[in-house]
C-alpha cells in the first residue's frame, strides 16, 4: 500500500467496525492482510515485515483505541512456511510485538506440503 493512502485505509476501517457495532455485531480480531505474501496473477496486495509493522503501530493501533476499540489484531495471516521468520521479522526487528495480539496461520494439508 502507498504510504500516502494508509490513514485512509485505517479511516475505512474504523468505519467498518464502527458499521457492525450499530447493529451489536463487535470486531474482537482483525488480520492486517490476507496473504501478505502472495503475489497473485490478479490484483494483490504484498506486505513486508517492515511495512506490516508500520501499519499496525503507527496507524492500526493507535487509530483503533484512540475511537475506543479494544479490536486485536493478527500479523502474518498466510501459510505455515516461514511464520516464525516472519514473526521474528515483524514482532521483534520491527517493533510490532506490543501491538500484535497473534500471528494466524493456514494449516491447510495437501500432499505438495
């Protein structure tokens, strides 16, 4: 995502949550993006480490409480191979650990796993 539309991004988000709770339906978790590594043949949306980590603190987060928001949220929403180096990557070297309720993982079973 460009920087320059993250503060919406989190703005449309606020609204969304804001949405549900109108009609009693809480957002108690959210993932920063789905698959943040899969680069598709259609339109995707890649996230770093870096760049995850910089959504969460800086804009996720502070956005969400500051509107009242208890809502976790979850980095790495992707398959098992490489969620602890992306974990490491995202929690520790870029600072995320405090913000980041969990990481999610597919645990999906095929025979080319």
């Amino acid at each position: 995502m460009l920087p320059s539309y993250q503060n919406l991004w989190v703005e449309y988000l606020i609204k969304y949550v804001k949405s549900y709770q109108s009609y009693q339906i809480p957002i108690d978790y959210m993932t920063i993006q789905n698959e943040p590594n899969a680069k598709q043949t259609w339109e995707s949306c890649l996230y770093s480490a870096s760049e995850e980590a910089n959504l969460l603190k800086n804009y996720l987060y502070p956005s969400f409480r500051k509107n009242g928001f208890l809502t976790k949220f979850f980095i790495w929403d992707h398959n098992k191979d490489l969620v602890l180096e992306r974990s490491i990557e995202t929690l520790i070297e870029h600072g995320a650990l405090d913000y980041a309720s969990r990481n999610c993982l597919s645990l999906v079973y095929r025979k080319s796993f």
